[in-house]
C-alpha cells in the first residue's frame, strides 16, 4: 500500500470543498462533483433519523437554498491507500450546525465521498 502523498490530502480536502461550497452556495451541481453516483447518507436532524440515497441531500439543499453566512472547517482524519475519512463542521447553515463524518475512496485517480453520517445540533 502507497503512503498518502500531500496530493493526496490536498485533493481530498478540495473534493470535500465541493461539498462546503455547494451548501453555501446552494449550488447541488458542484456538490454532485464531490460524491459518488452510489453515494449514501445517513443522520439525525431534528432528533429524527434520515438515512438513504445522497439525492436526499440534493433534493433538501434545492428546496432551501444555500447559505453564505455559513462556515465550515475540514479535517482529514486518516488515509489509508484509497479510503479517507474526513469531519466537516458546518455552522451557522440556515440557522443550523452540523457534523458531518465523511468517508471517502480513490475512484480512477479521483477521491469521491462514498458515504456521509452527520448530527445536526
């Protein structure tokens, strides 16, 4: 297994951008960009649990907009070879905070979210 490169890291926290930007902008275009097709999401909003296809995702952030008010910080946690996991706090989105845990895979060169958990407080 090849040791994570700067590269790496770097691609994997602007793959993650997308998905910043895309819910400050409202723009689910540039998000797309940021997840697999396959994509699944999972978590608490509300104190109720969502969980299914990343379209839900797509479809909430085309209903309300986006938010530039927002913040947002990425950390990477870990790489390992072709998988990465990544937190993303996100504050202040339409009144709202979220922590996102994001898990990610190398797809033909290309780091893609495969799956995301959050809570939402």
């Amino acid at each position: 297994m090849a040791k994570a490169t700067v590269d790496d890291y770097e691609a994997i926290i602007a793959t993650v951008t997308k998905y910043t930007e895309g819910c400050k902008k409202g723009d689910t275009a540039l998000m797309r960009e940021a997840f697999d097709k396959g994509a699944v999401i999972y978590g608490y909003q509300n104190g109720v649990l969502g969980a299914g296809s990343i379209e839900n995702l797509y479809t909430a952030v085309d209903a309300v907009g986006g938010d530039e008010k927002a913040k947002a910080r990425i950390d990477v946690l870990d790489v390992s070879g072709t998988v990465a996991t990544v937190r993303v706090e996100l504050e202040d989105w339409h009144q709202l905070t979220f922590t996102d845990y994001h898990s990610l895979i190398k797809i033909d060169g290309q780091w893609k979210i495969a799956a995301k958990v959050f809570h939402q407080y």
